[in-house]
C-alpha cells in the first residue's frame, strides 16, 4: 500500500492543475479597443460595453434586468436599499456563506439574522428561515452553495406568505438553474461576483439582476450618484459611483463567449468525478435535487466520515492536498468567522442592536458540523483538468481511505 505523501510517500499528482482566469487575444484586444475608444469609465452609465453586457448578461440567465457595479457585495446592500429596507428592519442570512452576505444588511443599516442550513445540500434552509421571521422582517438572502441551489419553491412560499424581499446570492451560481430557470432570476434581484476567482470574471465587479424593470432603474440611479434613470428622469435617489468600468465590461463581453464550452466542460467533469467519488467508503455527497437542473461549478464540495477516517475535514484536507489535489475546509460558520467582525465595523447596527451578534448563544448544529467537521472544497480548476485530474483526485481520496489508521494515528 503506498505511504501517504505526508509521511514522505509520493505524492498521487505532481502537476499543477489549470491555472485561473484564463485568457487570450481576445481579451487582449477588447481592452485595447476600449482604451483607443477613449471610453474608460463608467460614466455616462451605462457606457456601450456596459449596457451590451448587461444585455447579454441577463439573456444567459434568463431574464430580468442585469445592473454591472463595483463587486457582489455592493450589490446585495444595493439590493436592500433599492427596496427601501433599511434602520431596524430584519434581513435573514444562512451562517455558511462569505461574509459579504451578513456584511451587507449591516451597511444598509438592517440586521442580520444568522440562520442554519439544509445538512443535505449545506444551503439556505427553509425551515429555520419561516421560524425566524417576526413583525421587523423585510427580507431573505439566500445562498446557492458550490453545486447547491437553495430550495427556492420553498423559499418564495415563504416570501409570498410573509411579504418579503427575496435577494439570492448567486455568486457561485453562474448559469446555473432552478427547474429551468436562471439563478438570481427567481427572487426579486439576484447577486453575482465577477471577482477574479469566479467562472465569470471581469477581475473585480459584479452584477445585481432585477425582476423589475422599475427596481432596475432604481438600483442603476443608486450605483450612478443618485442621477435618475426613470424615462422622466424625474426620479432621483441618494446614491454613489459603484459603475463597473468600461474596460472590465470589455473583458466580461469576452468571457461571456466562453462561458457556455466552459460551464459544460465542468458539468461533466462533476458527473464523472461523483461515479468515482460514491465508490469510496466513509465519502458522501450533498444531495442532488431533481429541481437543479443546471449546477454551476464554481466550487464543488463533498462529505467525509470523521469516524471512518479518525480525522476532521482539517486534517483530511491537509494530507489530500499533500498527494497534490488541492482541497480545503471551505467557509467557517458565521458565528466563528475571523472576516465577520461586526464591532469591528464601527457601524452602528452593531452598537444599537448588540442582540443580533451574541455569537456564543447562536444554535447552528448543521452548519457547525459541516464547518467542523465533514465538509471538503475543491475549486473550479480541477474539473478543467481532463479525466485525468479528476482520476487524480480519486485516487488521492481512496488513497487516504485506505490508509485511514496511519493518517488517524499521525493526528494523535
């Protein structure tokens, strides 16, 4: 049985995998073309590479009206401004998520309440979101996790029973579908990152999906200093410069032609690695709704037995990544997480409404045990890799479940 790399064995793979984002003379010349047109910014909004991506943007996800800004952060305290939610208004967040989505109601000036997830799909759970809910709440984001899509038949039940906005955070959900229909075009906006790091990616930015064409032109006056958008322009709102660049709309009008060969290569790539993945004793995968009928693969994320294995997802990680498959524990829970600082912030929800932020008395068992314990991350690169990448990873992972006592014994 050959050794774990860890303790000095060889390593399953030695060749790094794909590099992201990337790119070609394409990009090269979209940015050339708009540096020469003397277009730069973003102002007038939208400029011409702005708009047709917006346009473009919103028919790949299937409808609604795509507004460009700075990050998908912005987006989501855009969102809840647009809607007129704001001091003293509750907004629900799940507790496995970047901190960007608890941050942003706080900058909006709204609290946020931290929620558990589903343990089977490690998304927004519904139950725990309509327990939740009182007389002050305005509004639901939801996550769509790696693979995952929050169970959004629930959820807009529960939105349309309770009166409330429905923001989904679909920065890892790119093209993906819910029985057919586009992420972030269920609820009322949908939040996506272009961020260097995701399958679509501008370098920094982000786009804020509209139901409404009435809530769009709202949101554009927002990003765009308060100018109106209405067809009057009548119709001003307190806002500030959050325009995306003309010269990252170039580069997102070219990402926009390759996303389709891209989005299928991972997809596939996924299935095949979940035929190797479900042979492995002491591994098991999130559930896979019916109702998801396009996963986006921006990240992807599988369980482990602790007691099979005699390690936590720490150190399963660590010696995975060692046999050269890059992995690691994902997102801590909300509650532990080292980036959600809210004192630290000096806005004054934290100081007006402490009760919102006592961390050591929140109950999350779901998400304290997927960040604990179970939950392995992988990246984007690994489904571009060929079926040798993924053979890789296999390997790696039956590798250490067959020796599973000698990496339990290293940790003890």
């Amino acid at each position: 049985m050959p050794a774990l790399a860890i303790l000095g064995g060889t390593p399953v793979r030695t060749e790094p995998y794909p590099k992201w984002p990337v790119f070609d003379d394409r990009d090269v010349e979209a940015v050339a073309r708009t540096v020469r047109s003397g277009r730069w910014g973003g102002v007038p909004f939208p400029g011409p590479n702005t708009a047709k991506f917006s346009e473009r943007f919103a028919e790949m996800m299937g409808g609604g009206y795509a507004v460009p800004m700075v990050n998908g952060t912005i987006t989501m305290e855009v969102a809840l401004r647009a809607a007129g939610i704001g001091w003293g208004d509750e907004v629900i967040v799940p507790a496995y998520t970047f901190q960007a989505t608890a941050a942003a109601p706080m900058a909006a000036g709204a609290a946020p309440v931290i929620v558990d997830i589903n343990p089977d799909t490690y998304c927004t759970d519904p139950a725990s979101v309509e327990a939740a809910i009182t007389e002050k709440t305005r509004a639901i984001i939801v996550v769509h996790l790696a693979a995952q899509m929050t169970d959004m038949d629930a959820i807009m039940a529960i939105a349309e029973k309770h009166n409330l906005v429905v923001i989904e955070d679909s920065a890892h959900a790119h093209g993906a579908q819910w029985r057919g229909m586009g992420a972030g075009a269920i609820g009322d906006f949908g939040s996506f990152s272009l961020q260097s790091a995701k399958t679509l990616t501008t370098g920094e930015g982000g786009v804020l999906l509209c139901k409404d064409r009435k809530m769009a032109e709202r949101v554009s006056s927002i990003i765009d200093c308060g100018r109106p958008k209405d067809p009057a322009g009548v119709e001003f709102t307190m806002g500030a410069n959050l325009r995306l660049s003309e010269v990252q709309a170039a580069l997102g009008l070219v990402a926009l032609e390759r996303f389709p060969a891209q989005f299928e290569e991972r997809a596939a790539m996924a299935d095949y690695l979940e035929e190797g993945l479900s042979e492995i004793p002491g591994i098991s995968l999130l559930k896979r709704d019916l109702r998801l009928t396009r996963r986006s693969l921006y990240r992807y994320v599988f369980k482990i037995d602790a007691e099979f294995f005699g390690v936590t997802h720490d150190l399963f990680c660590q010696a995975l990544s060692a046999e050269g498959i890059p992995v690691d524990t994902g997102y801590p829970a909300m509650n532990h997480y080292d980036l959600f600082q809210p004192a630290l912030s000096r806005l004054p929800v934290p100081s007006a409404f402490p009760e919102y932020f006592v961390f050591d008395k929140m109950s999350l068992p779901n998400v304290e045990r997927a960040s604990q314990v179970e939950s392995v991350w992988m990246g984007e690169s690994i489904f571009r890799a060929g079926t040798a990448g993924i053979d890789d990873l296999i390997a790696g992972v039956r590798k250490l479940a067959e020796n599973r006592n000698e990496l339990a014994n290293l940790y003890k």
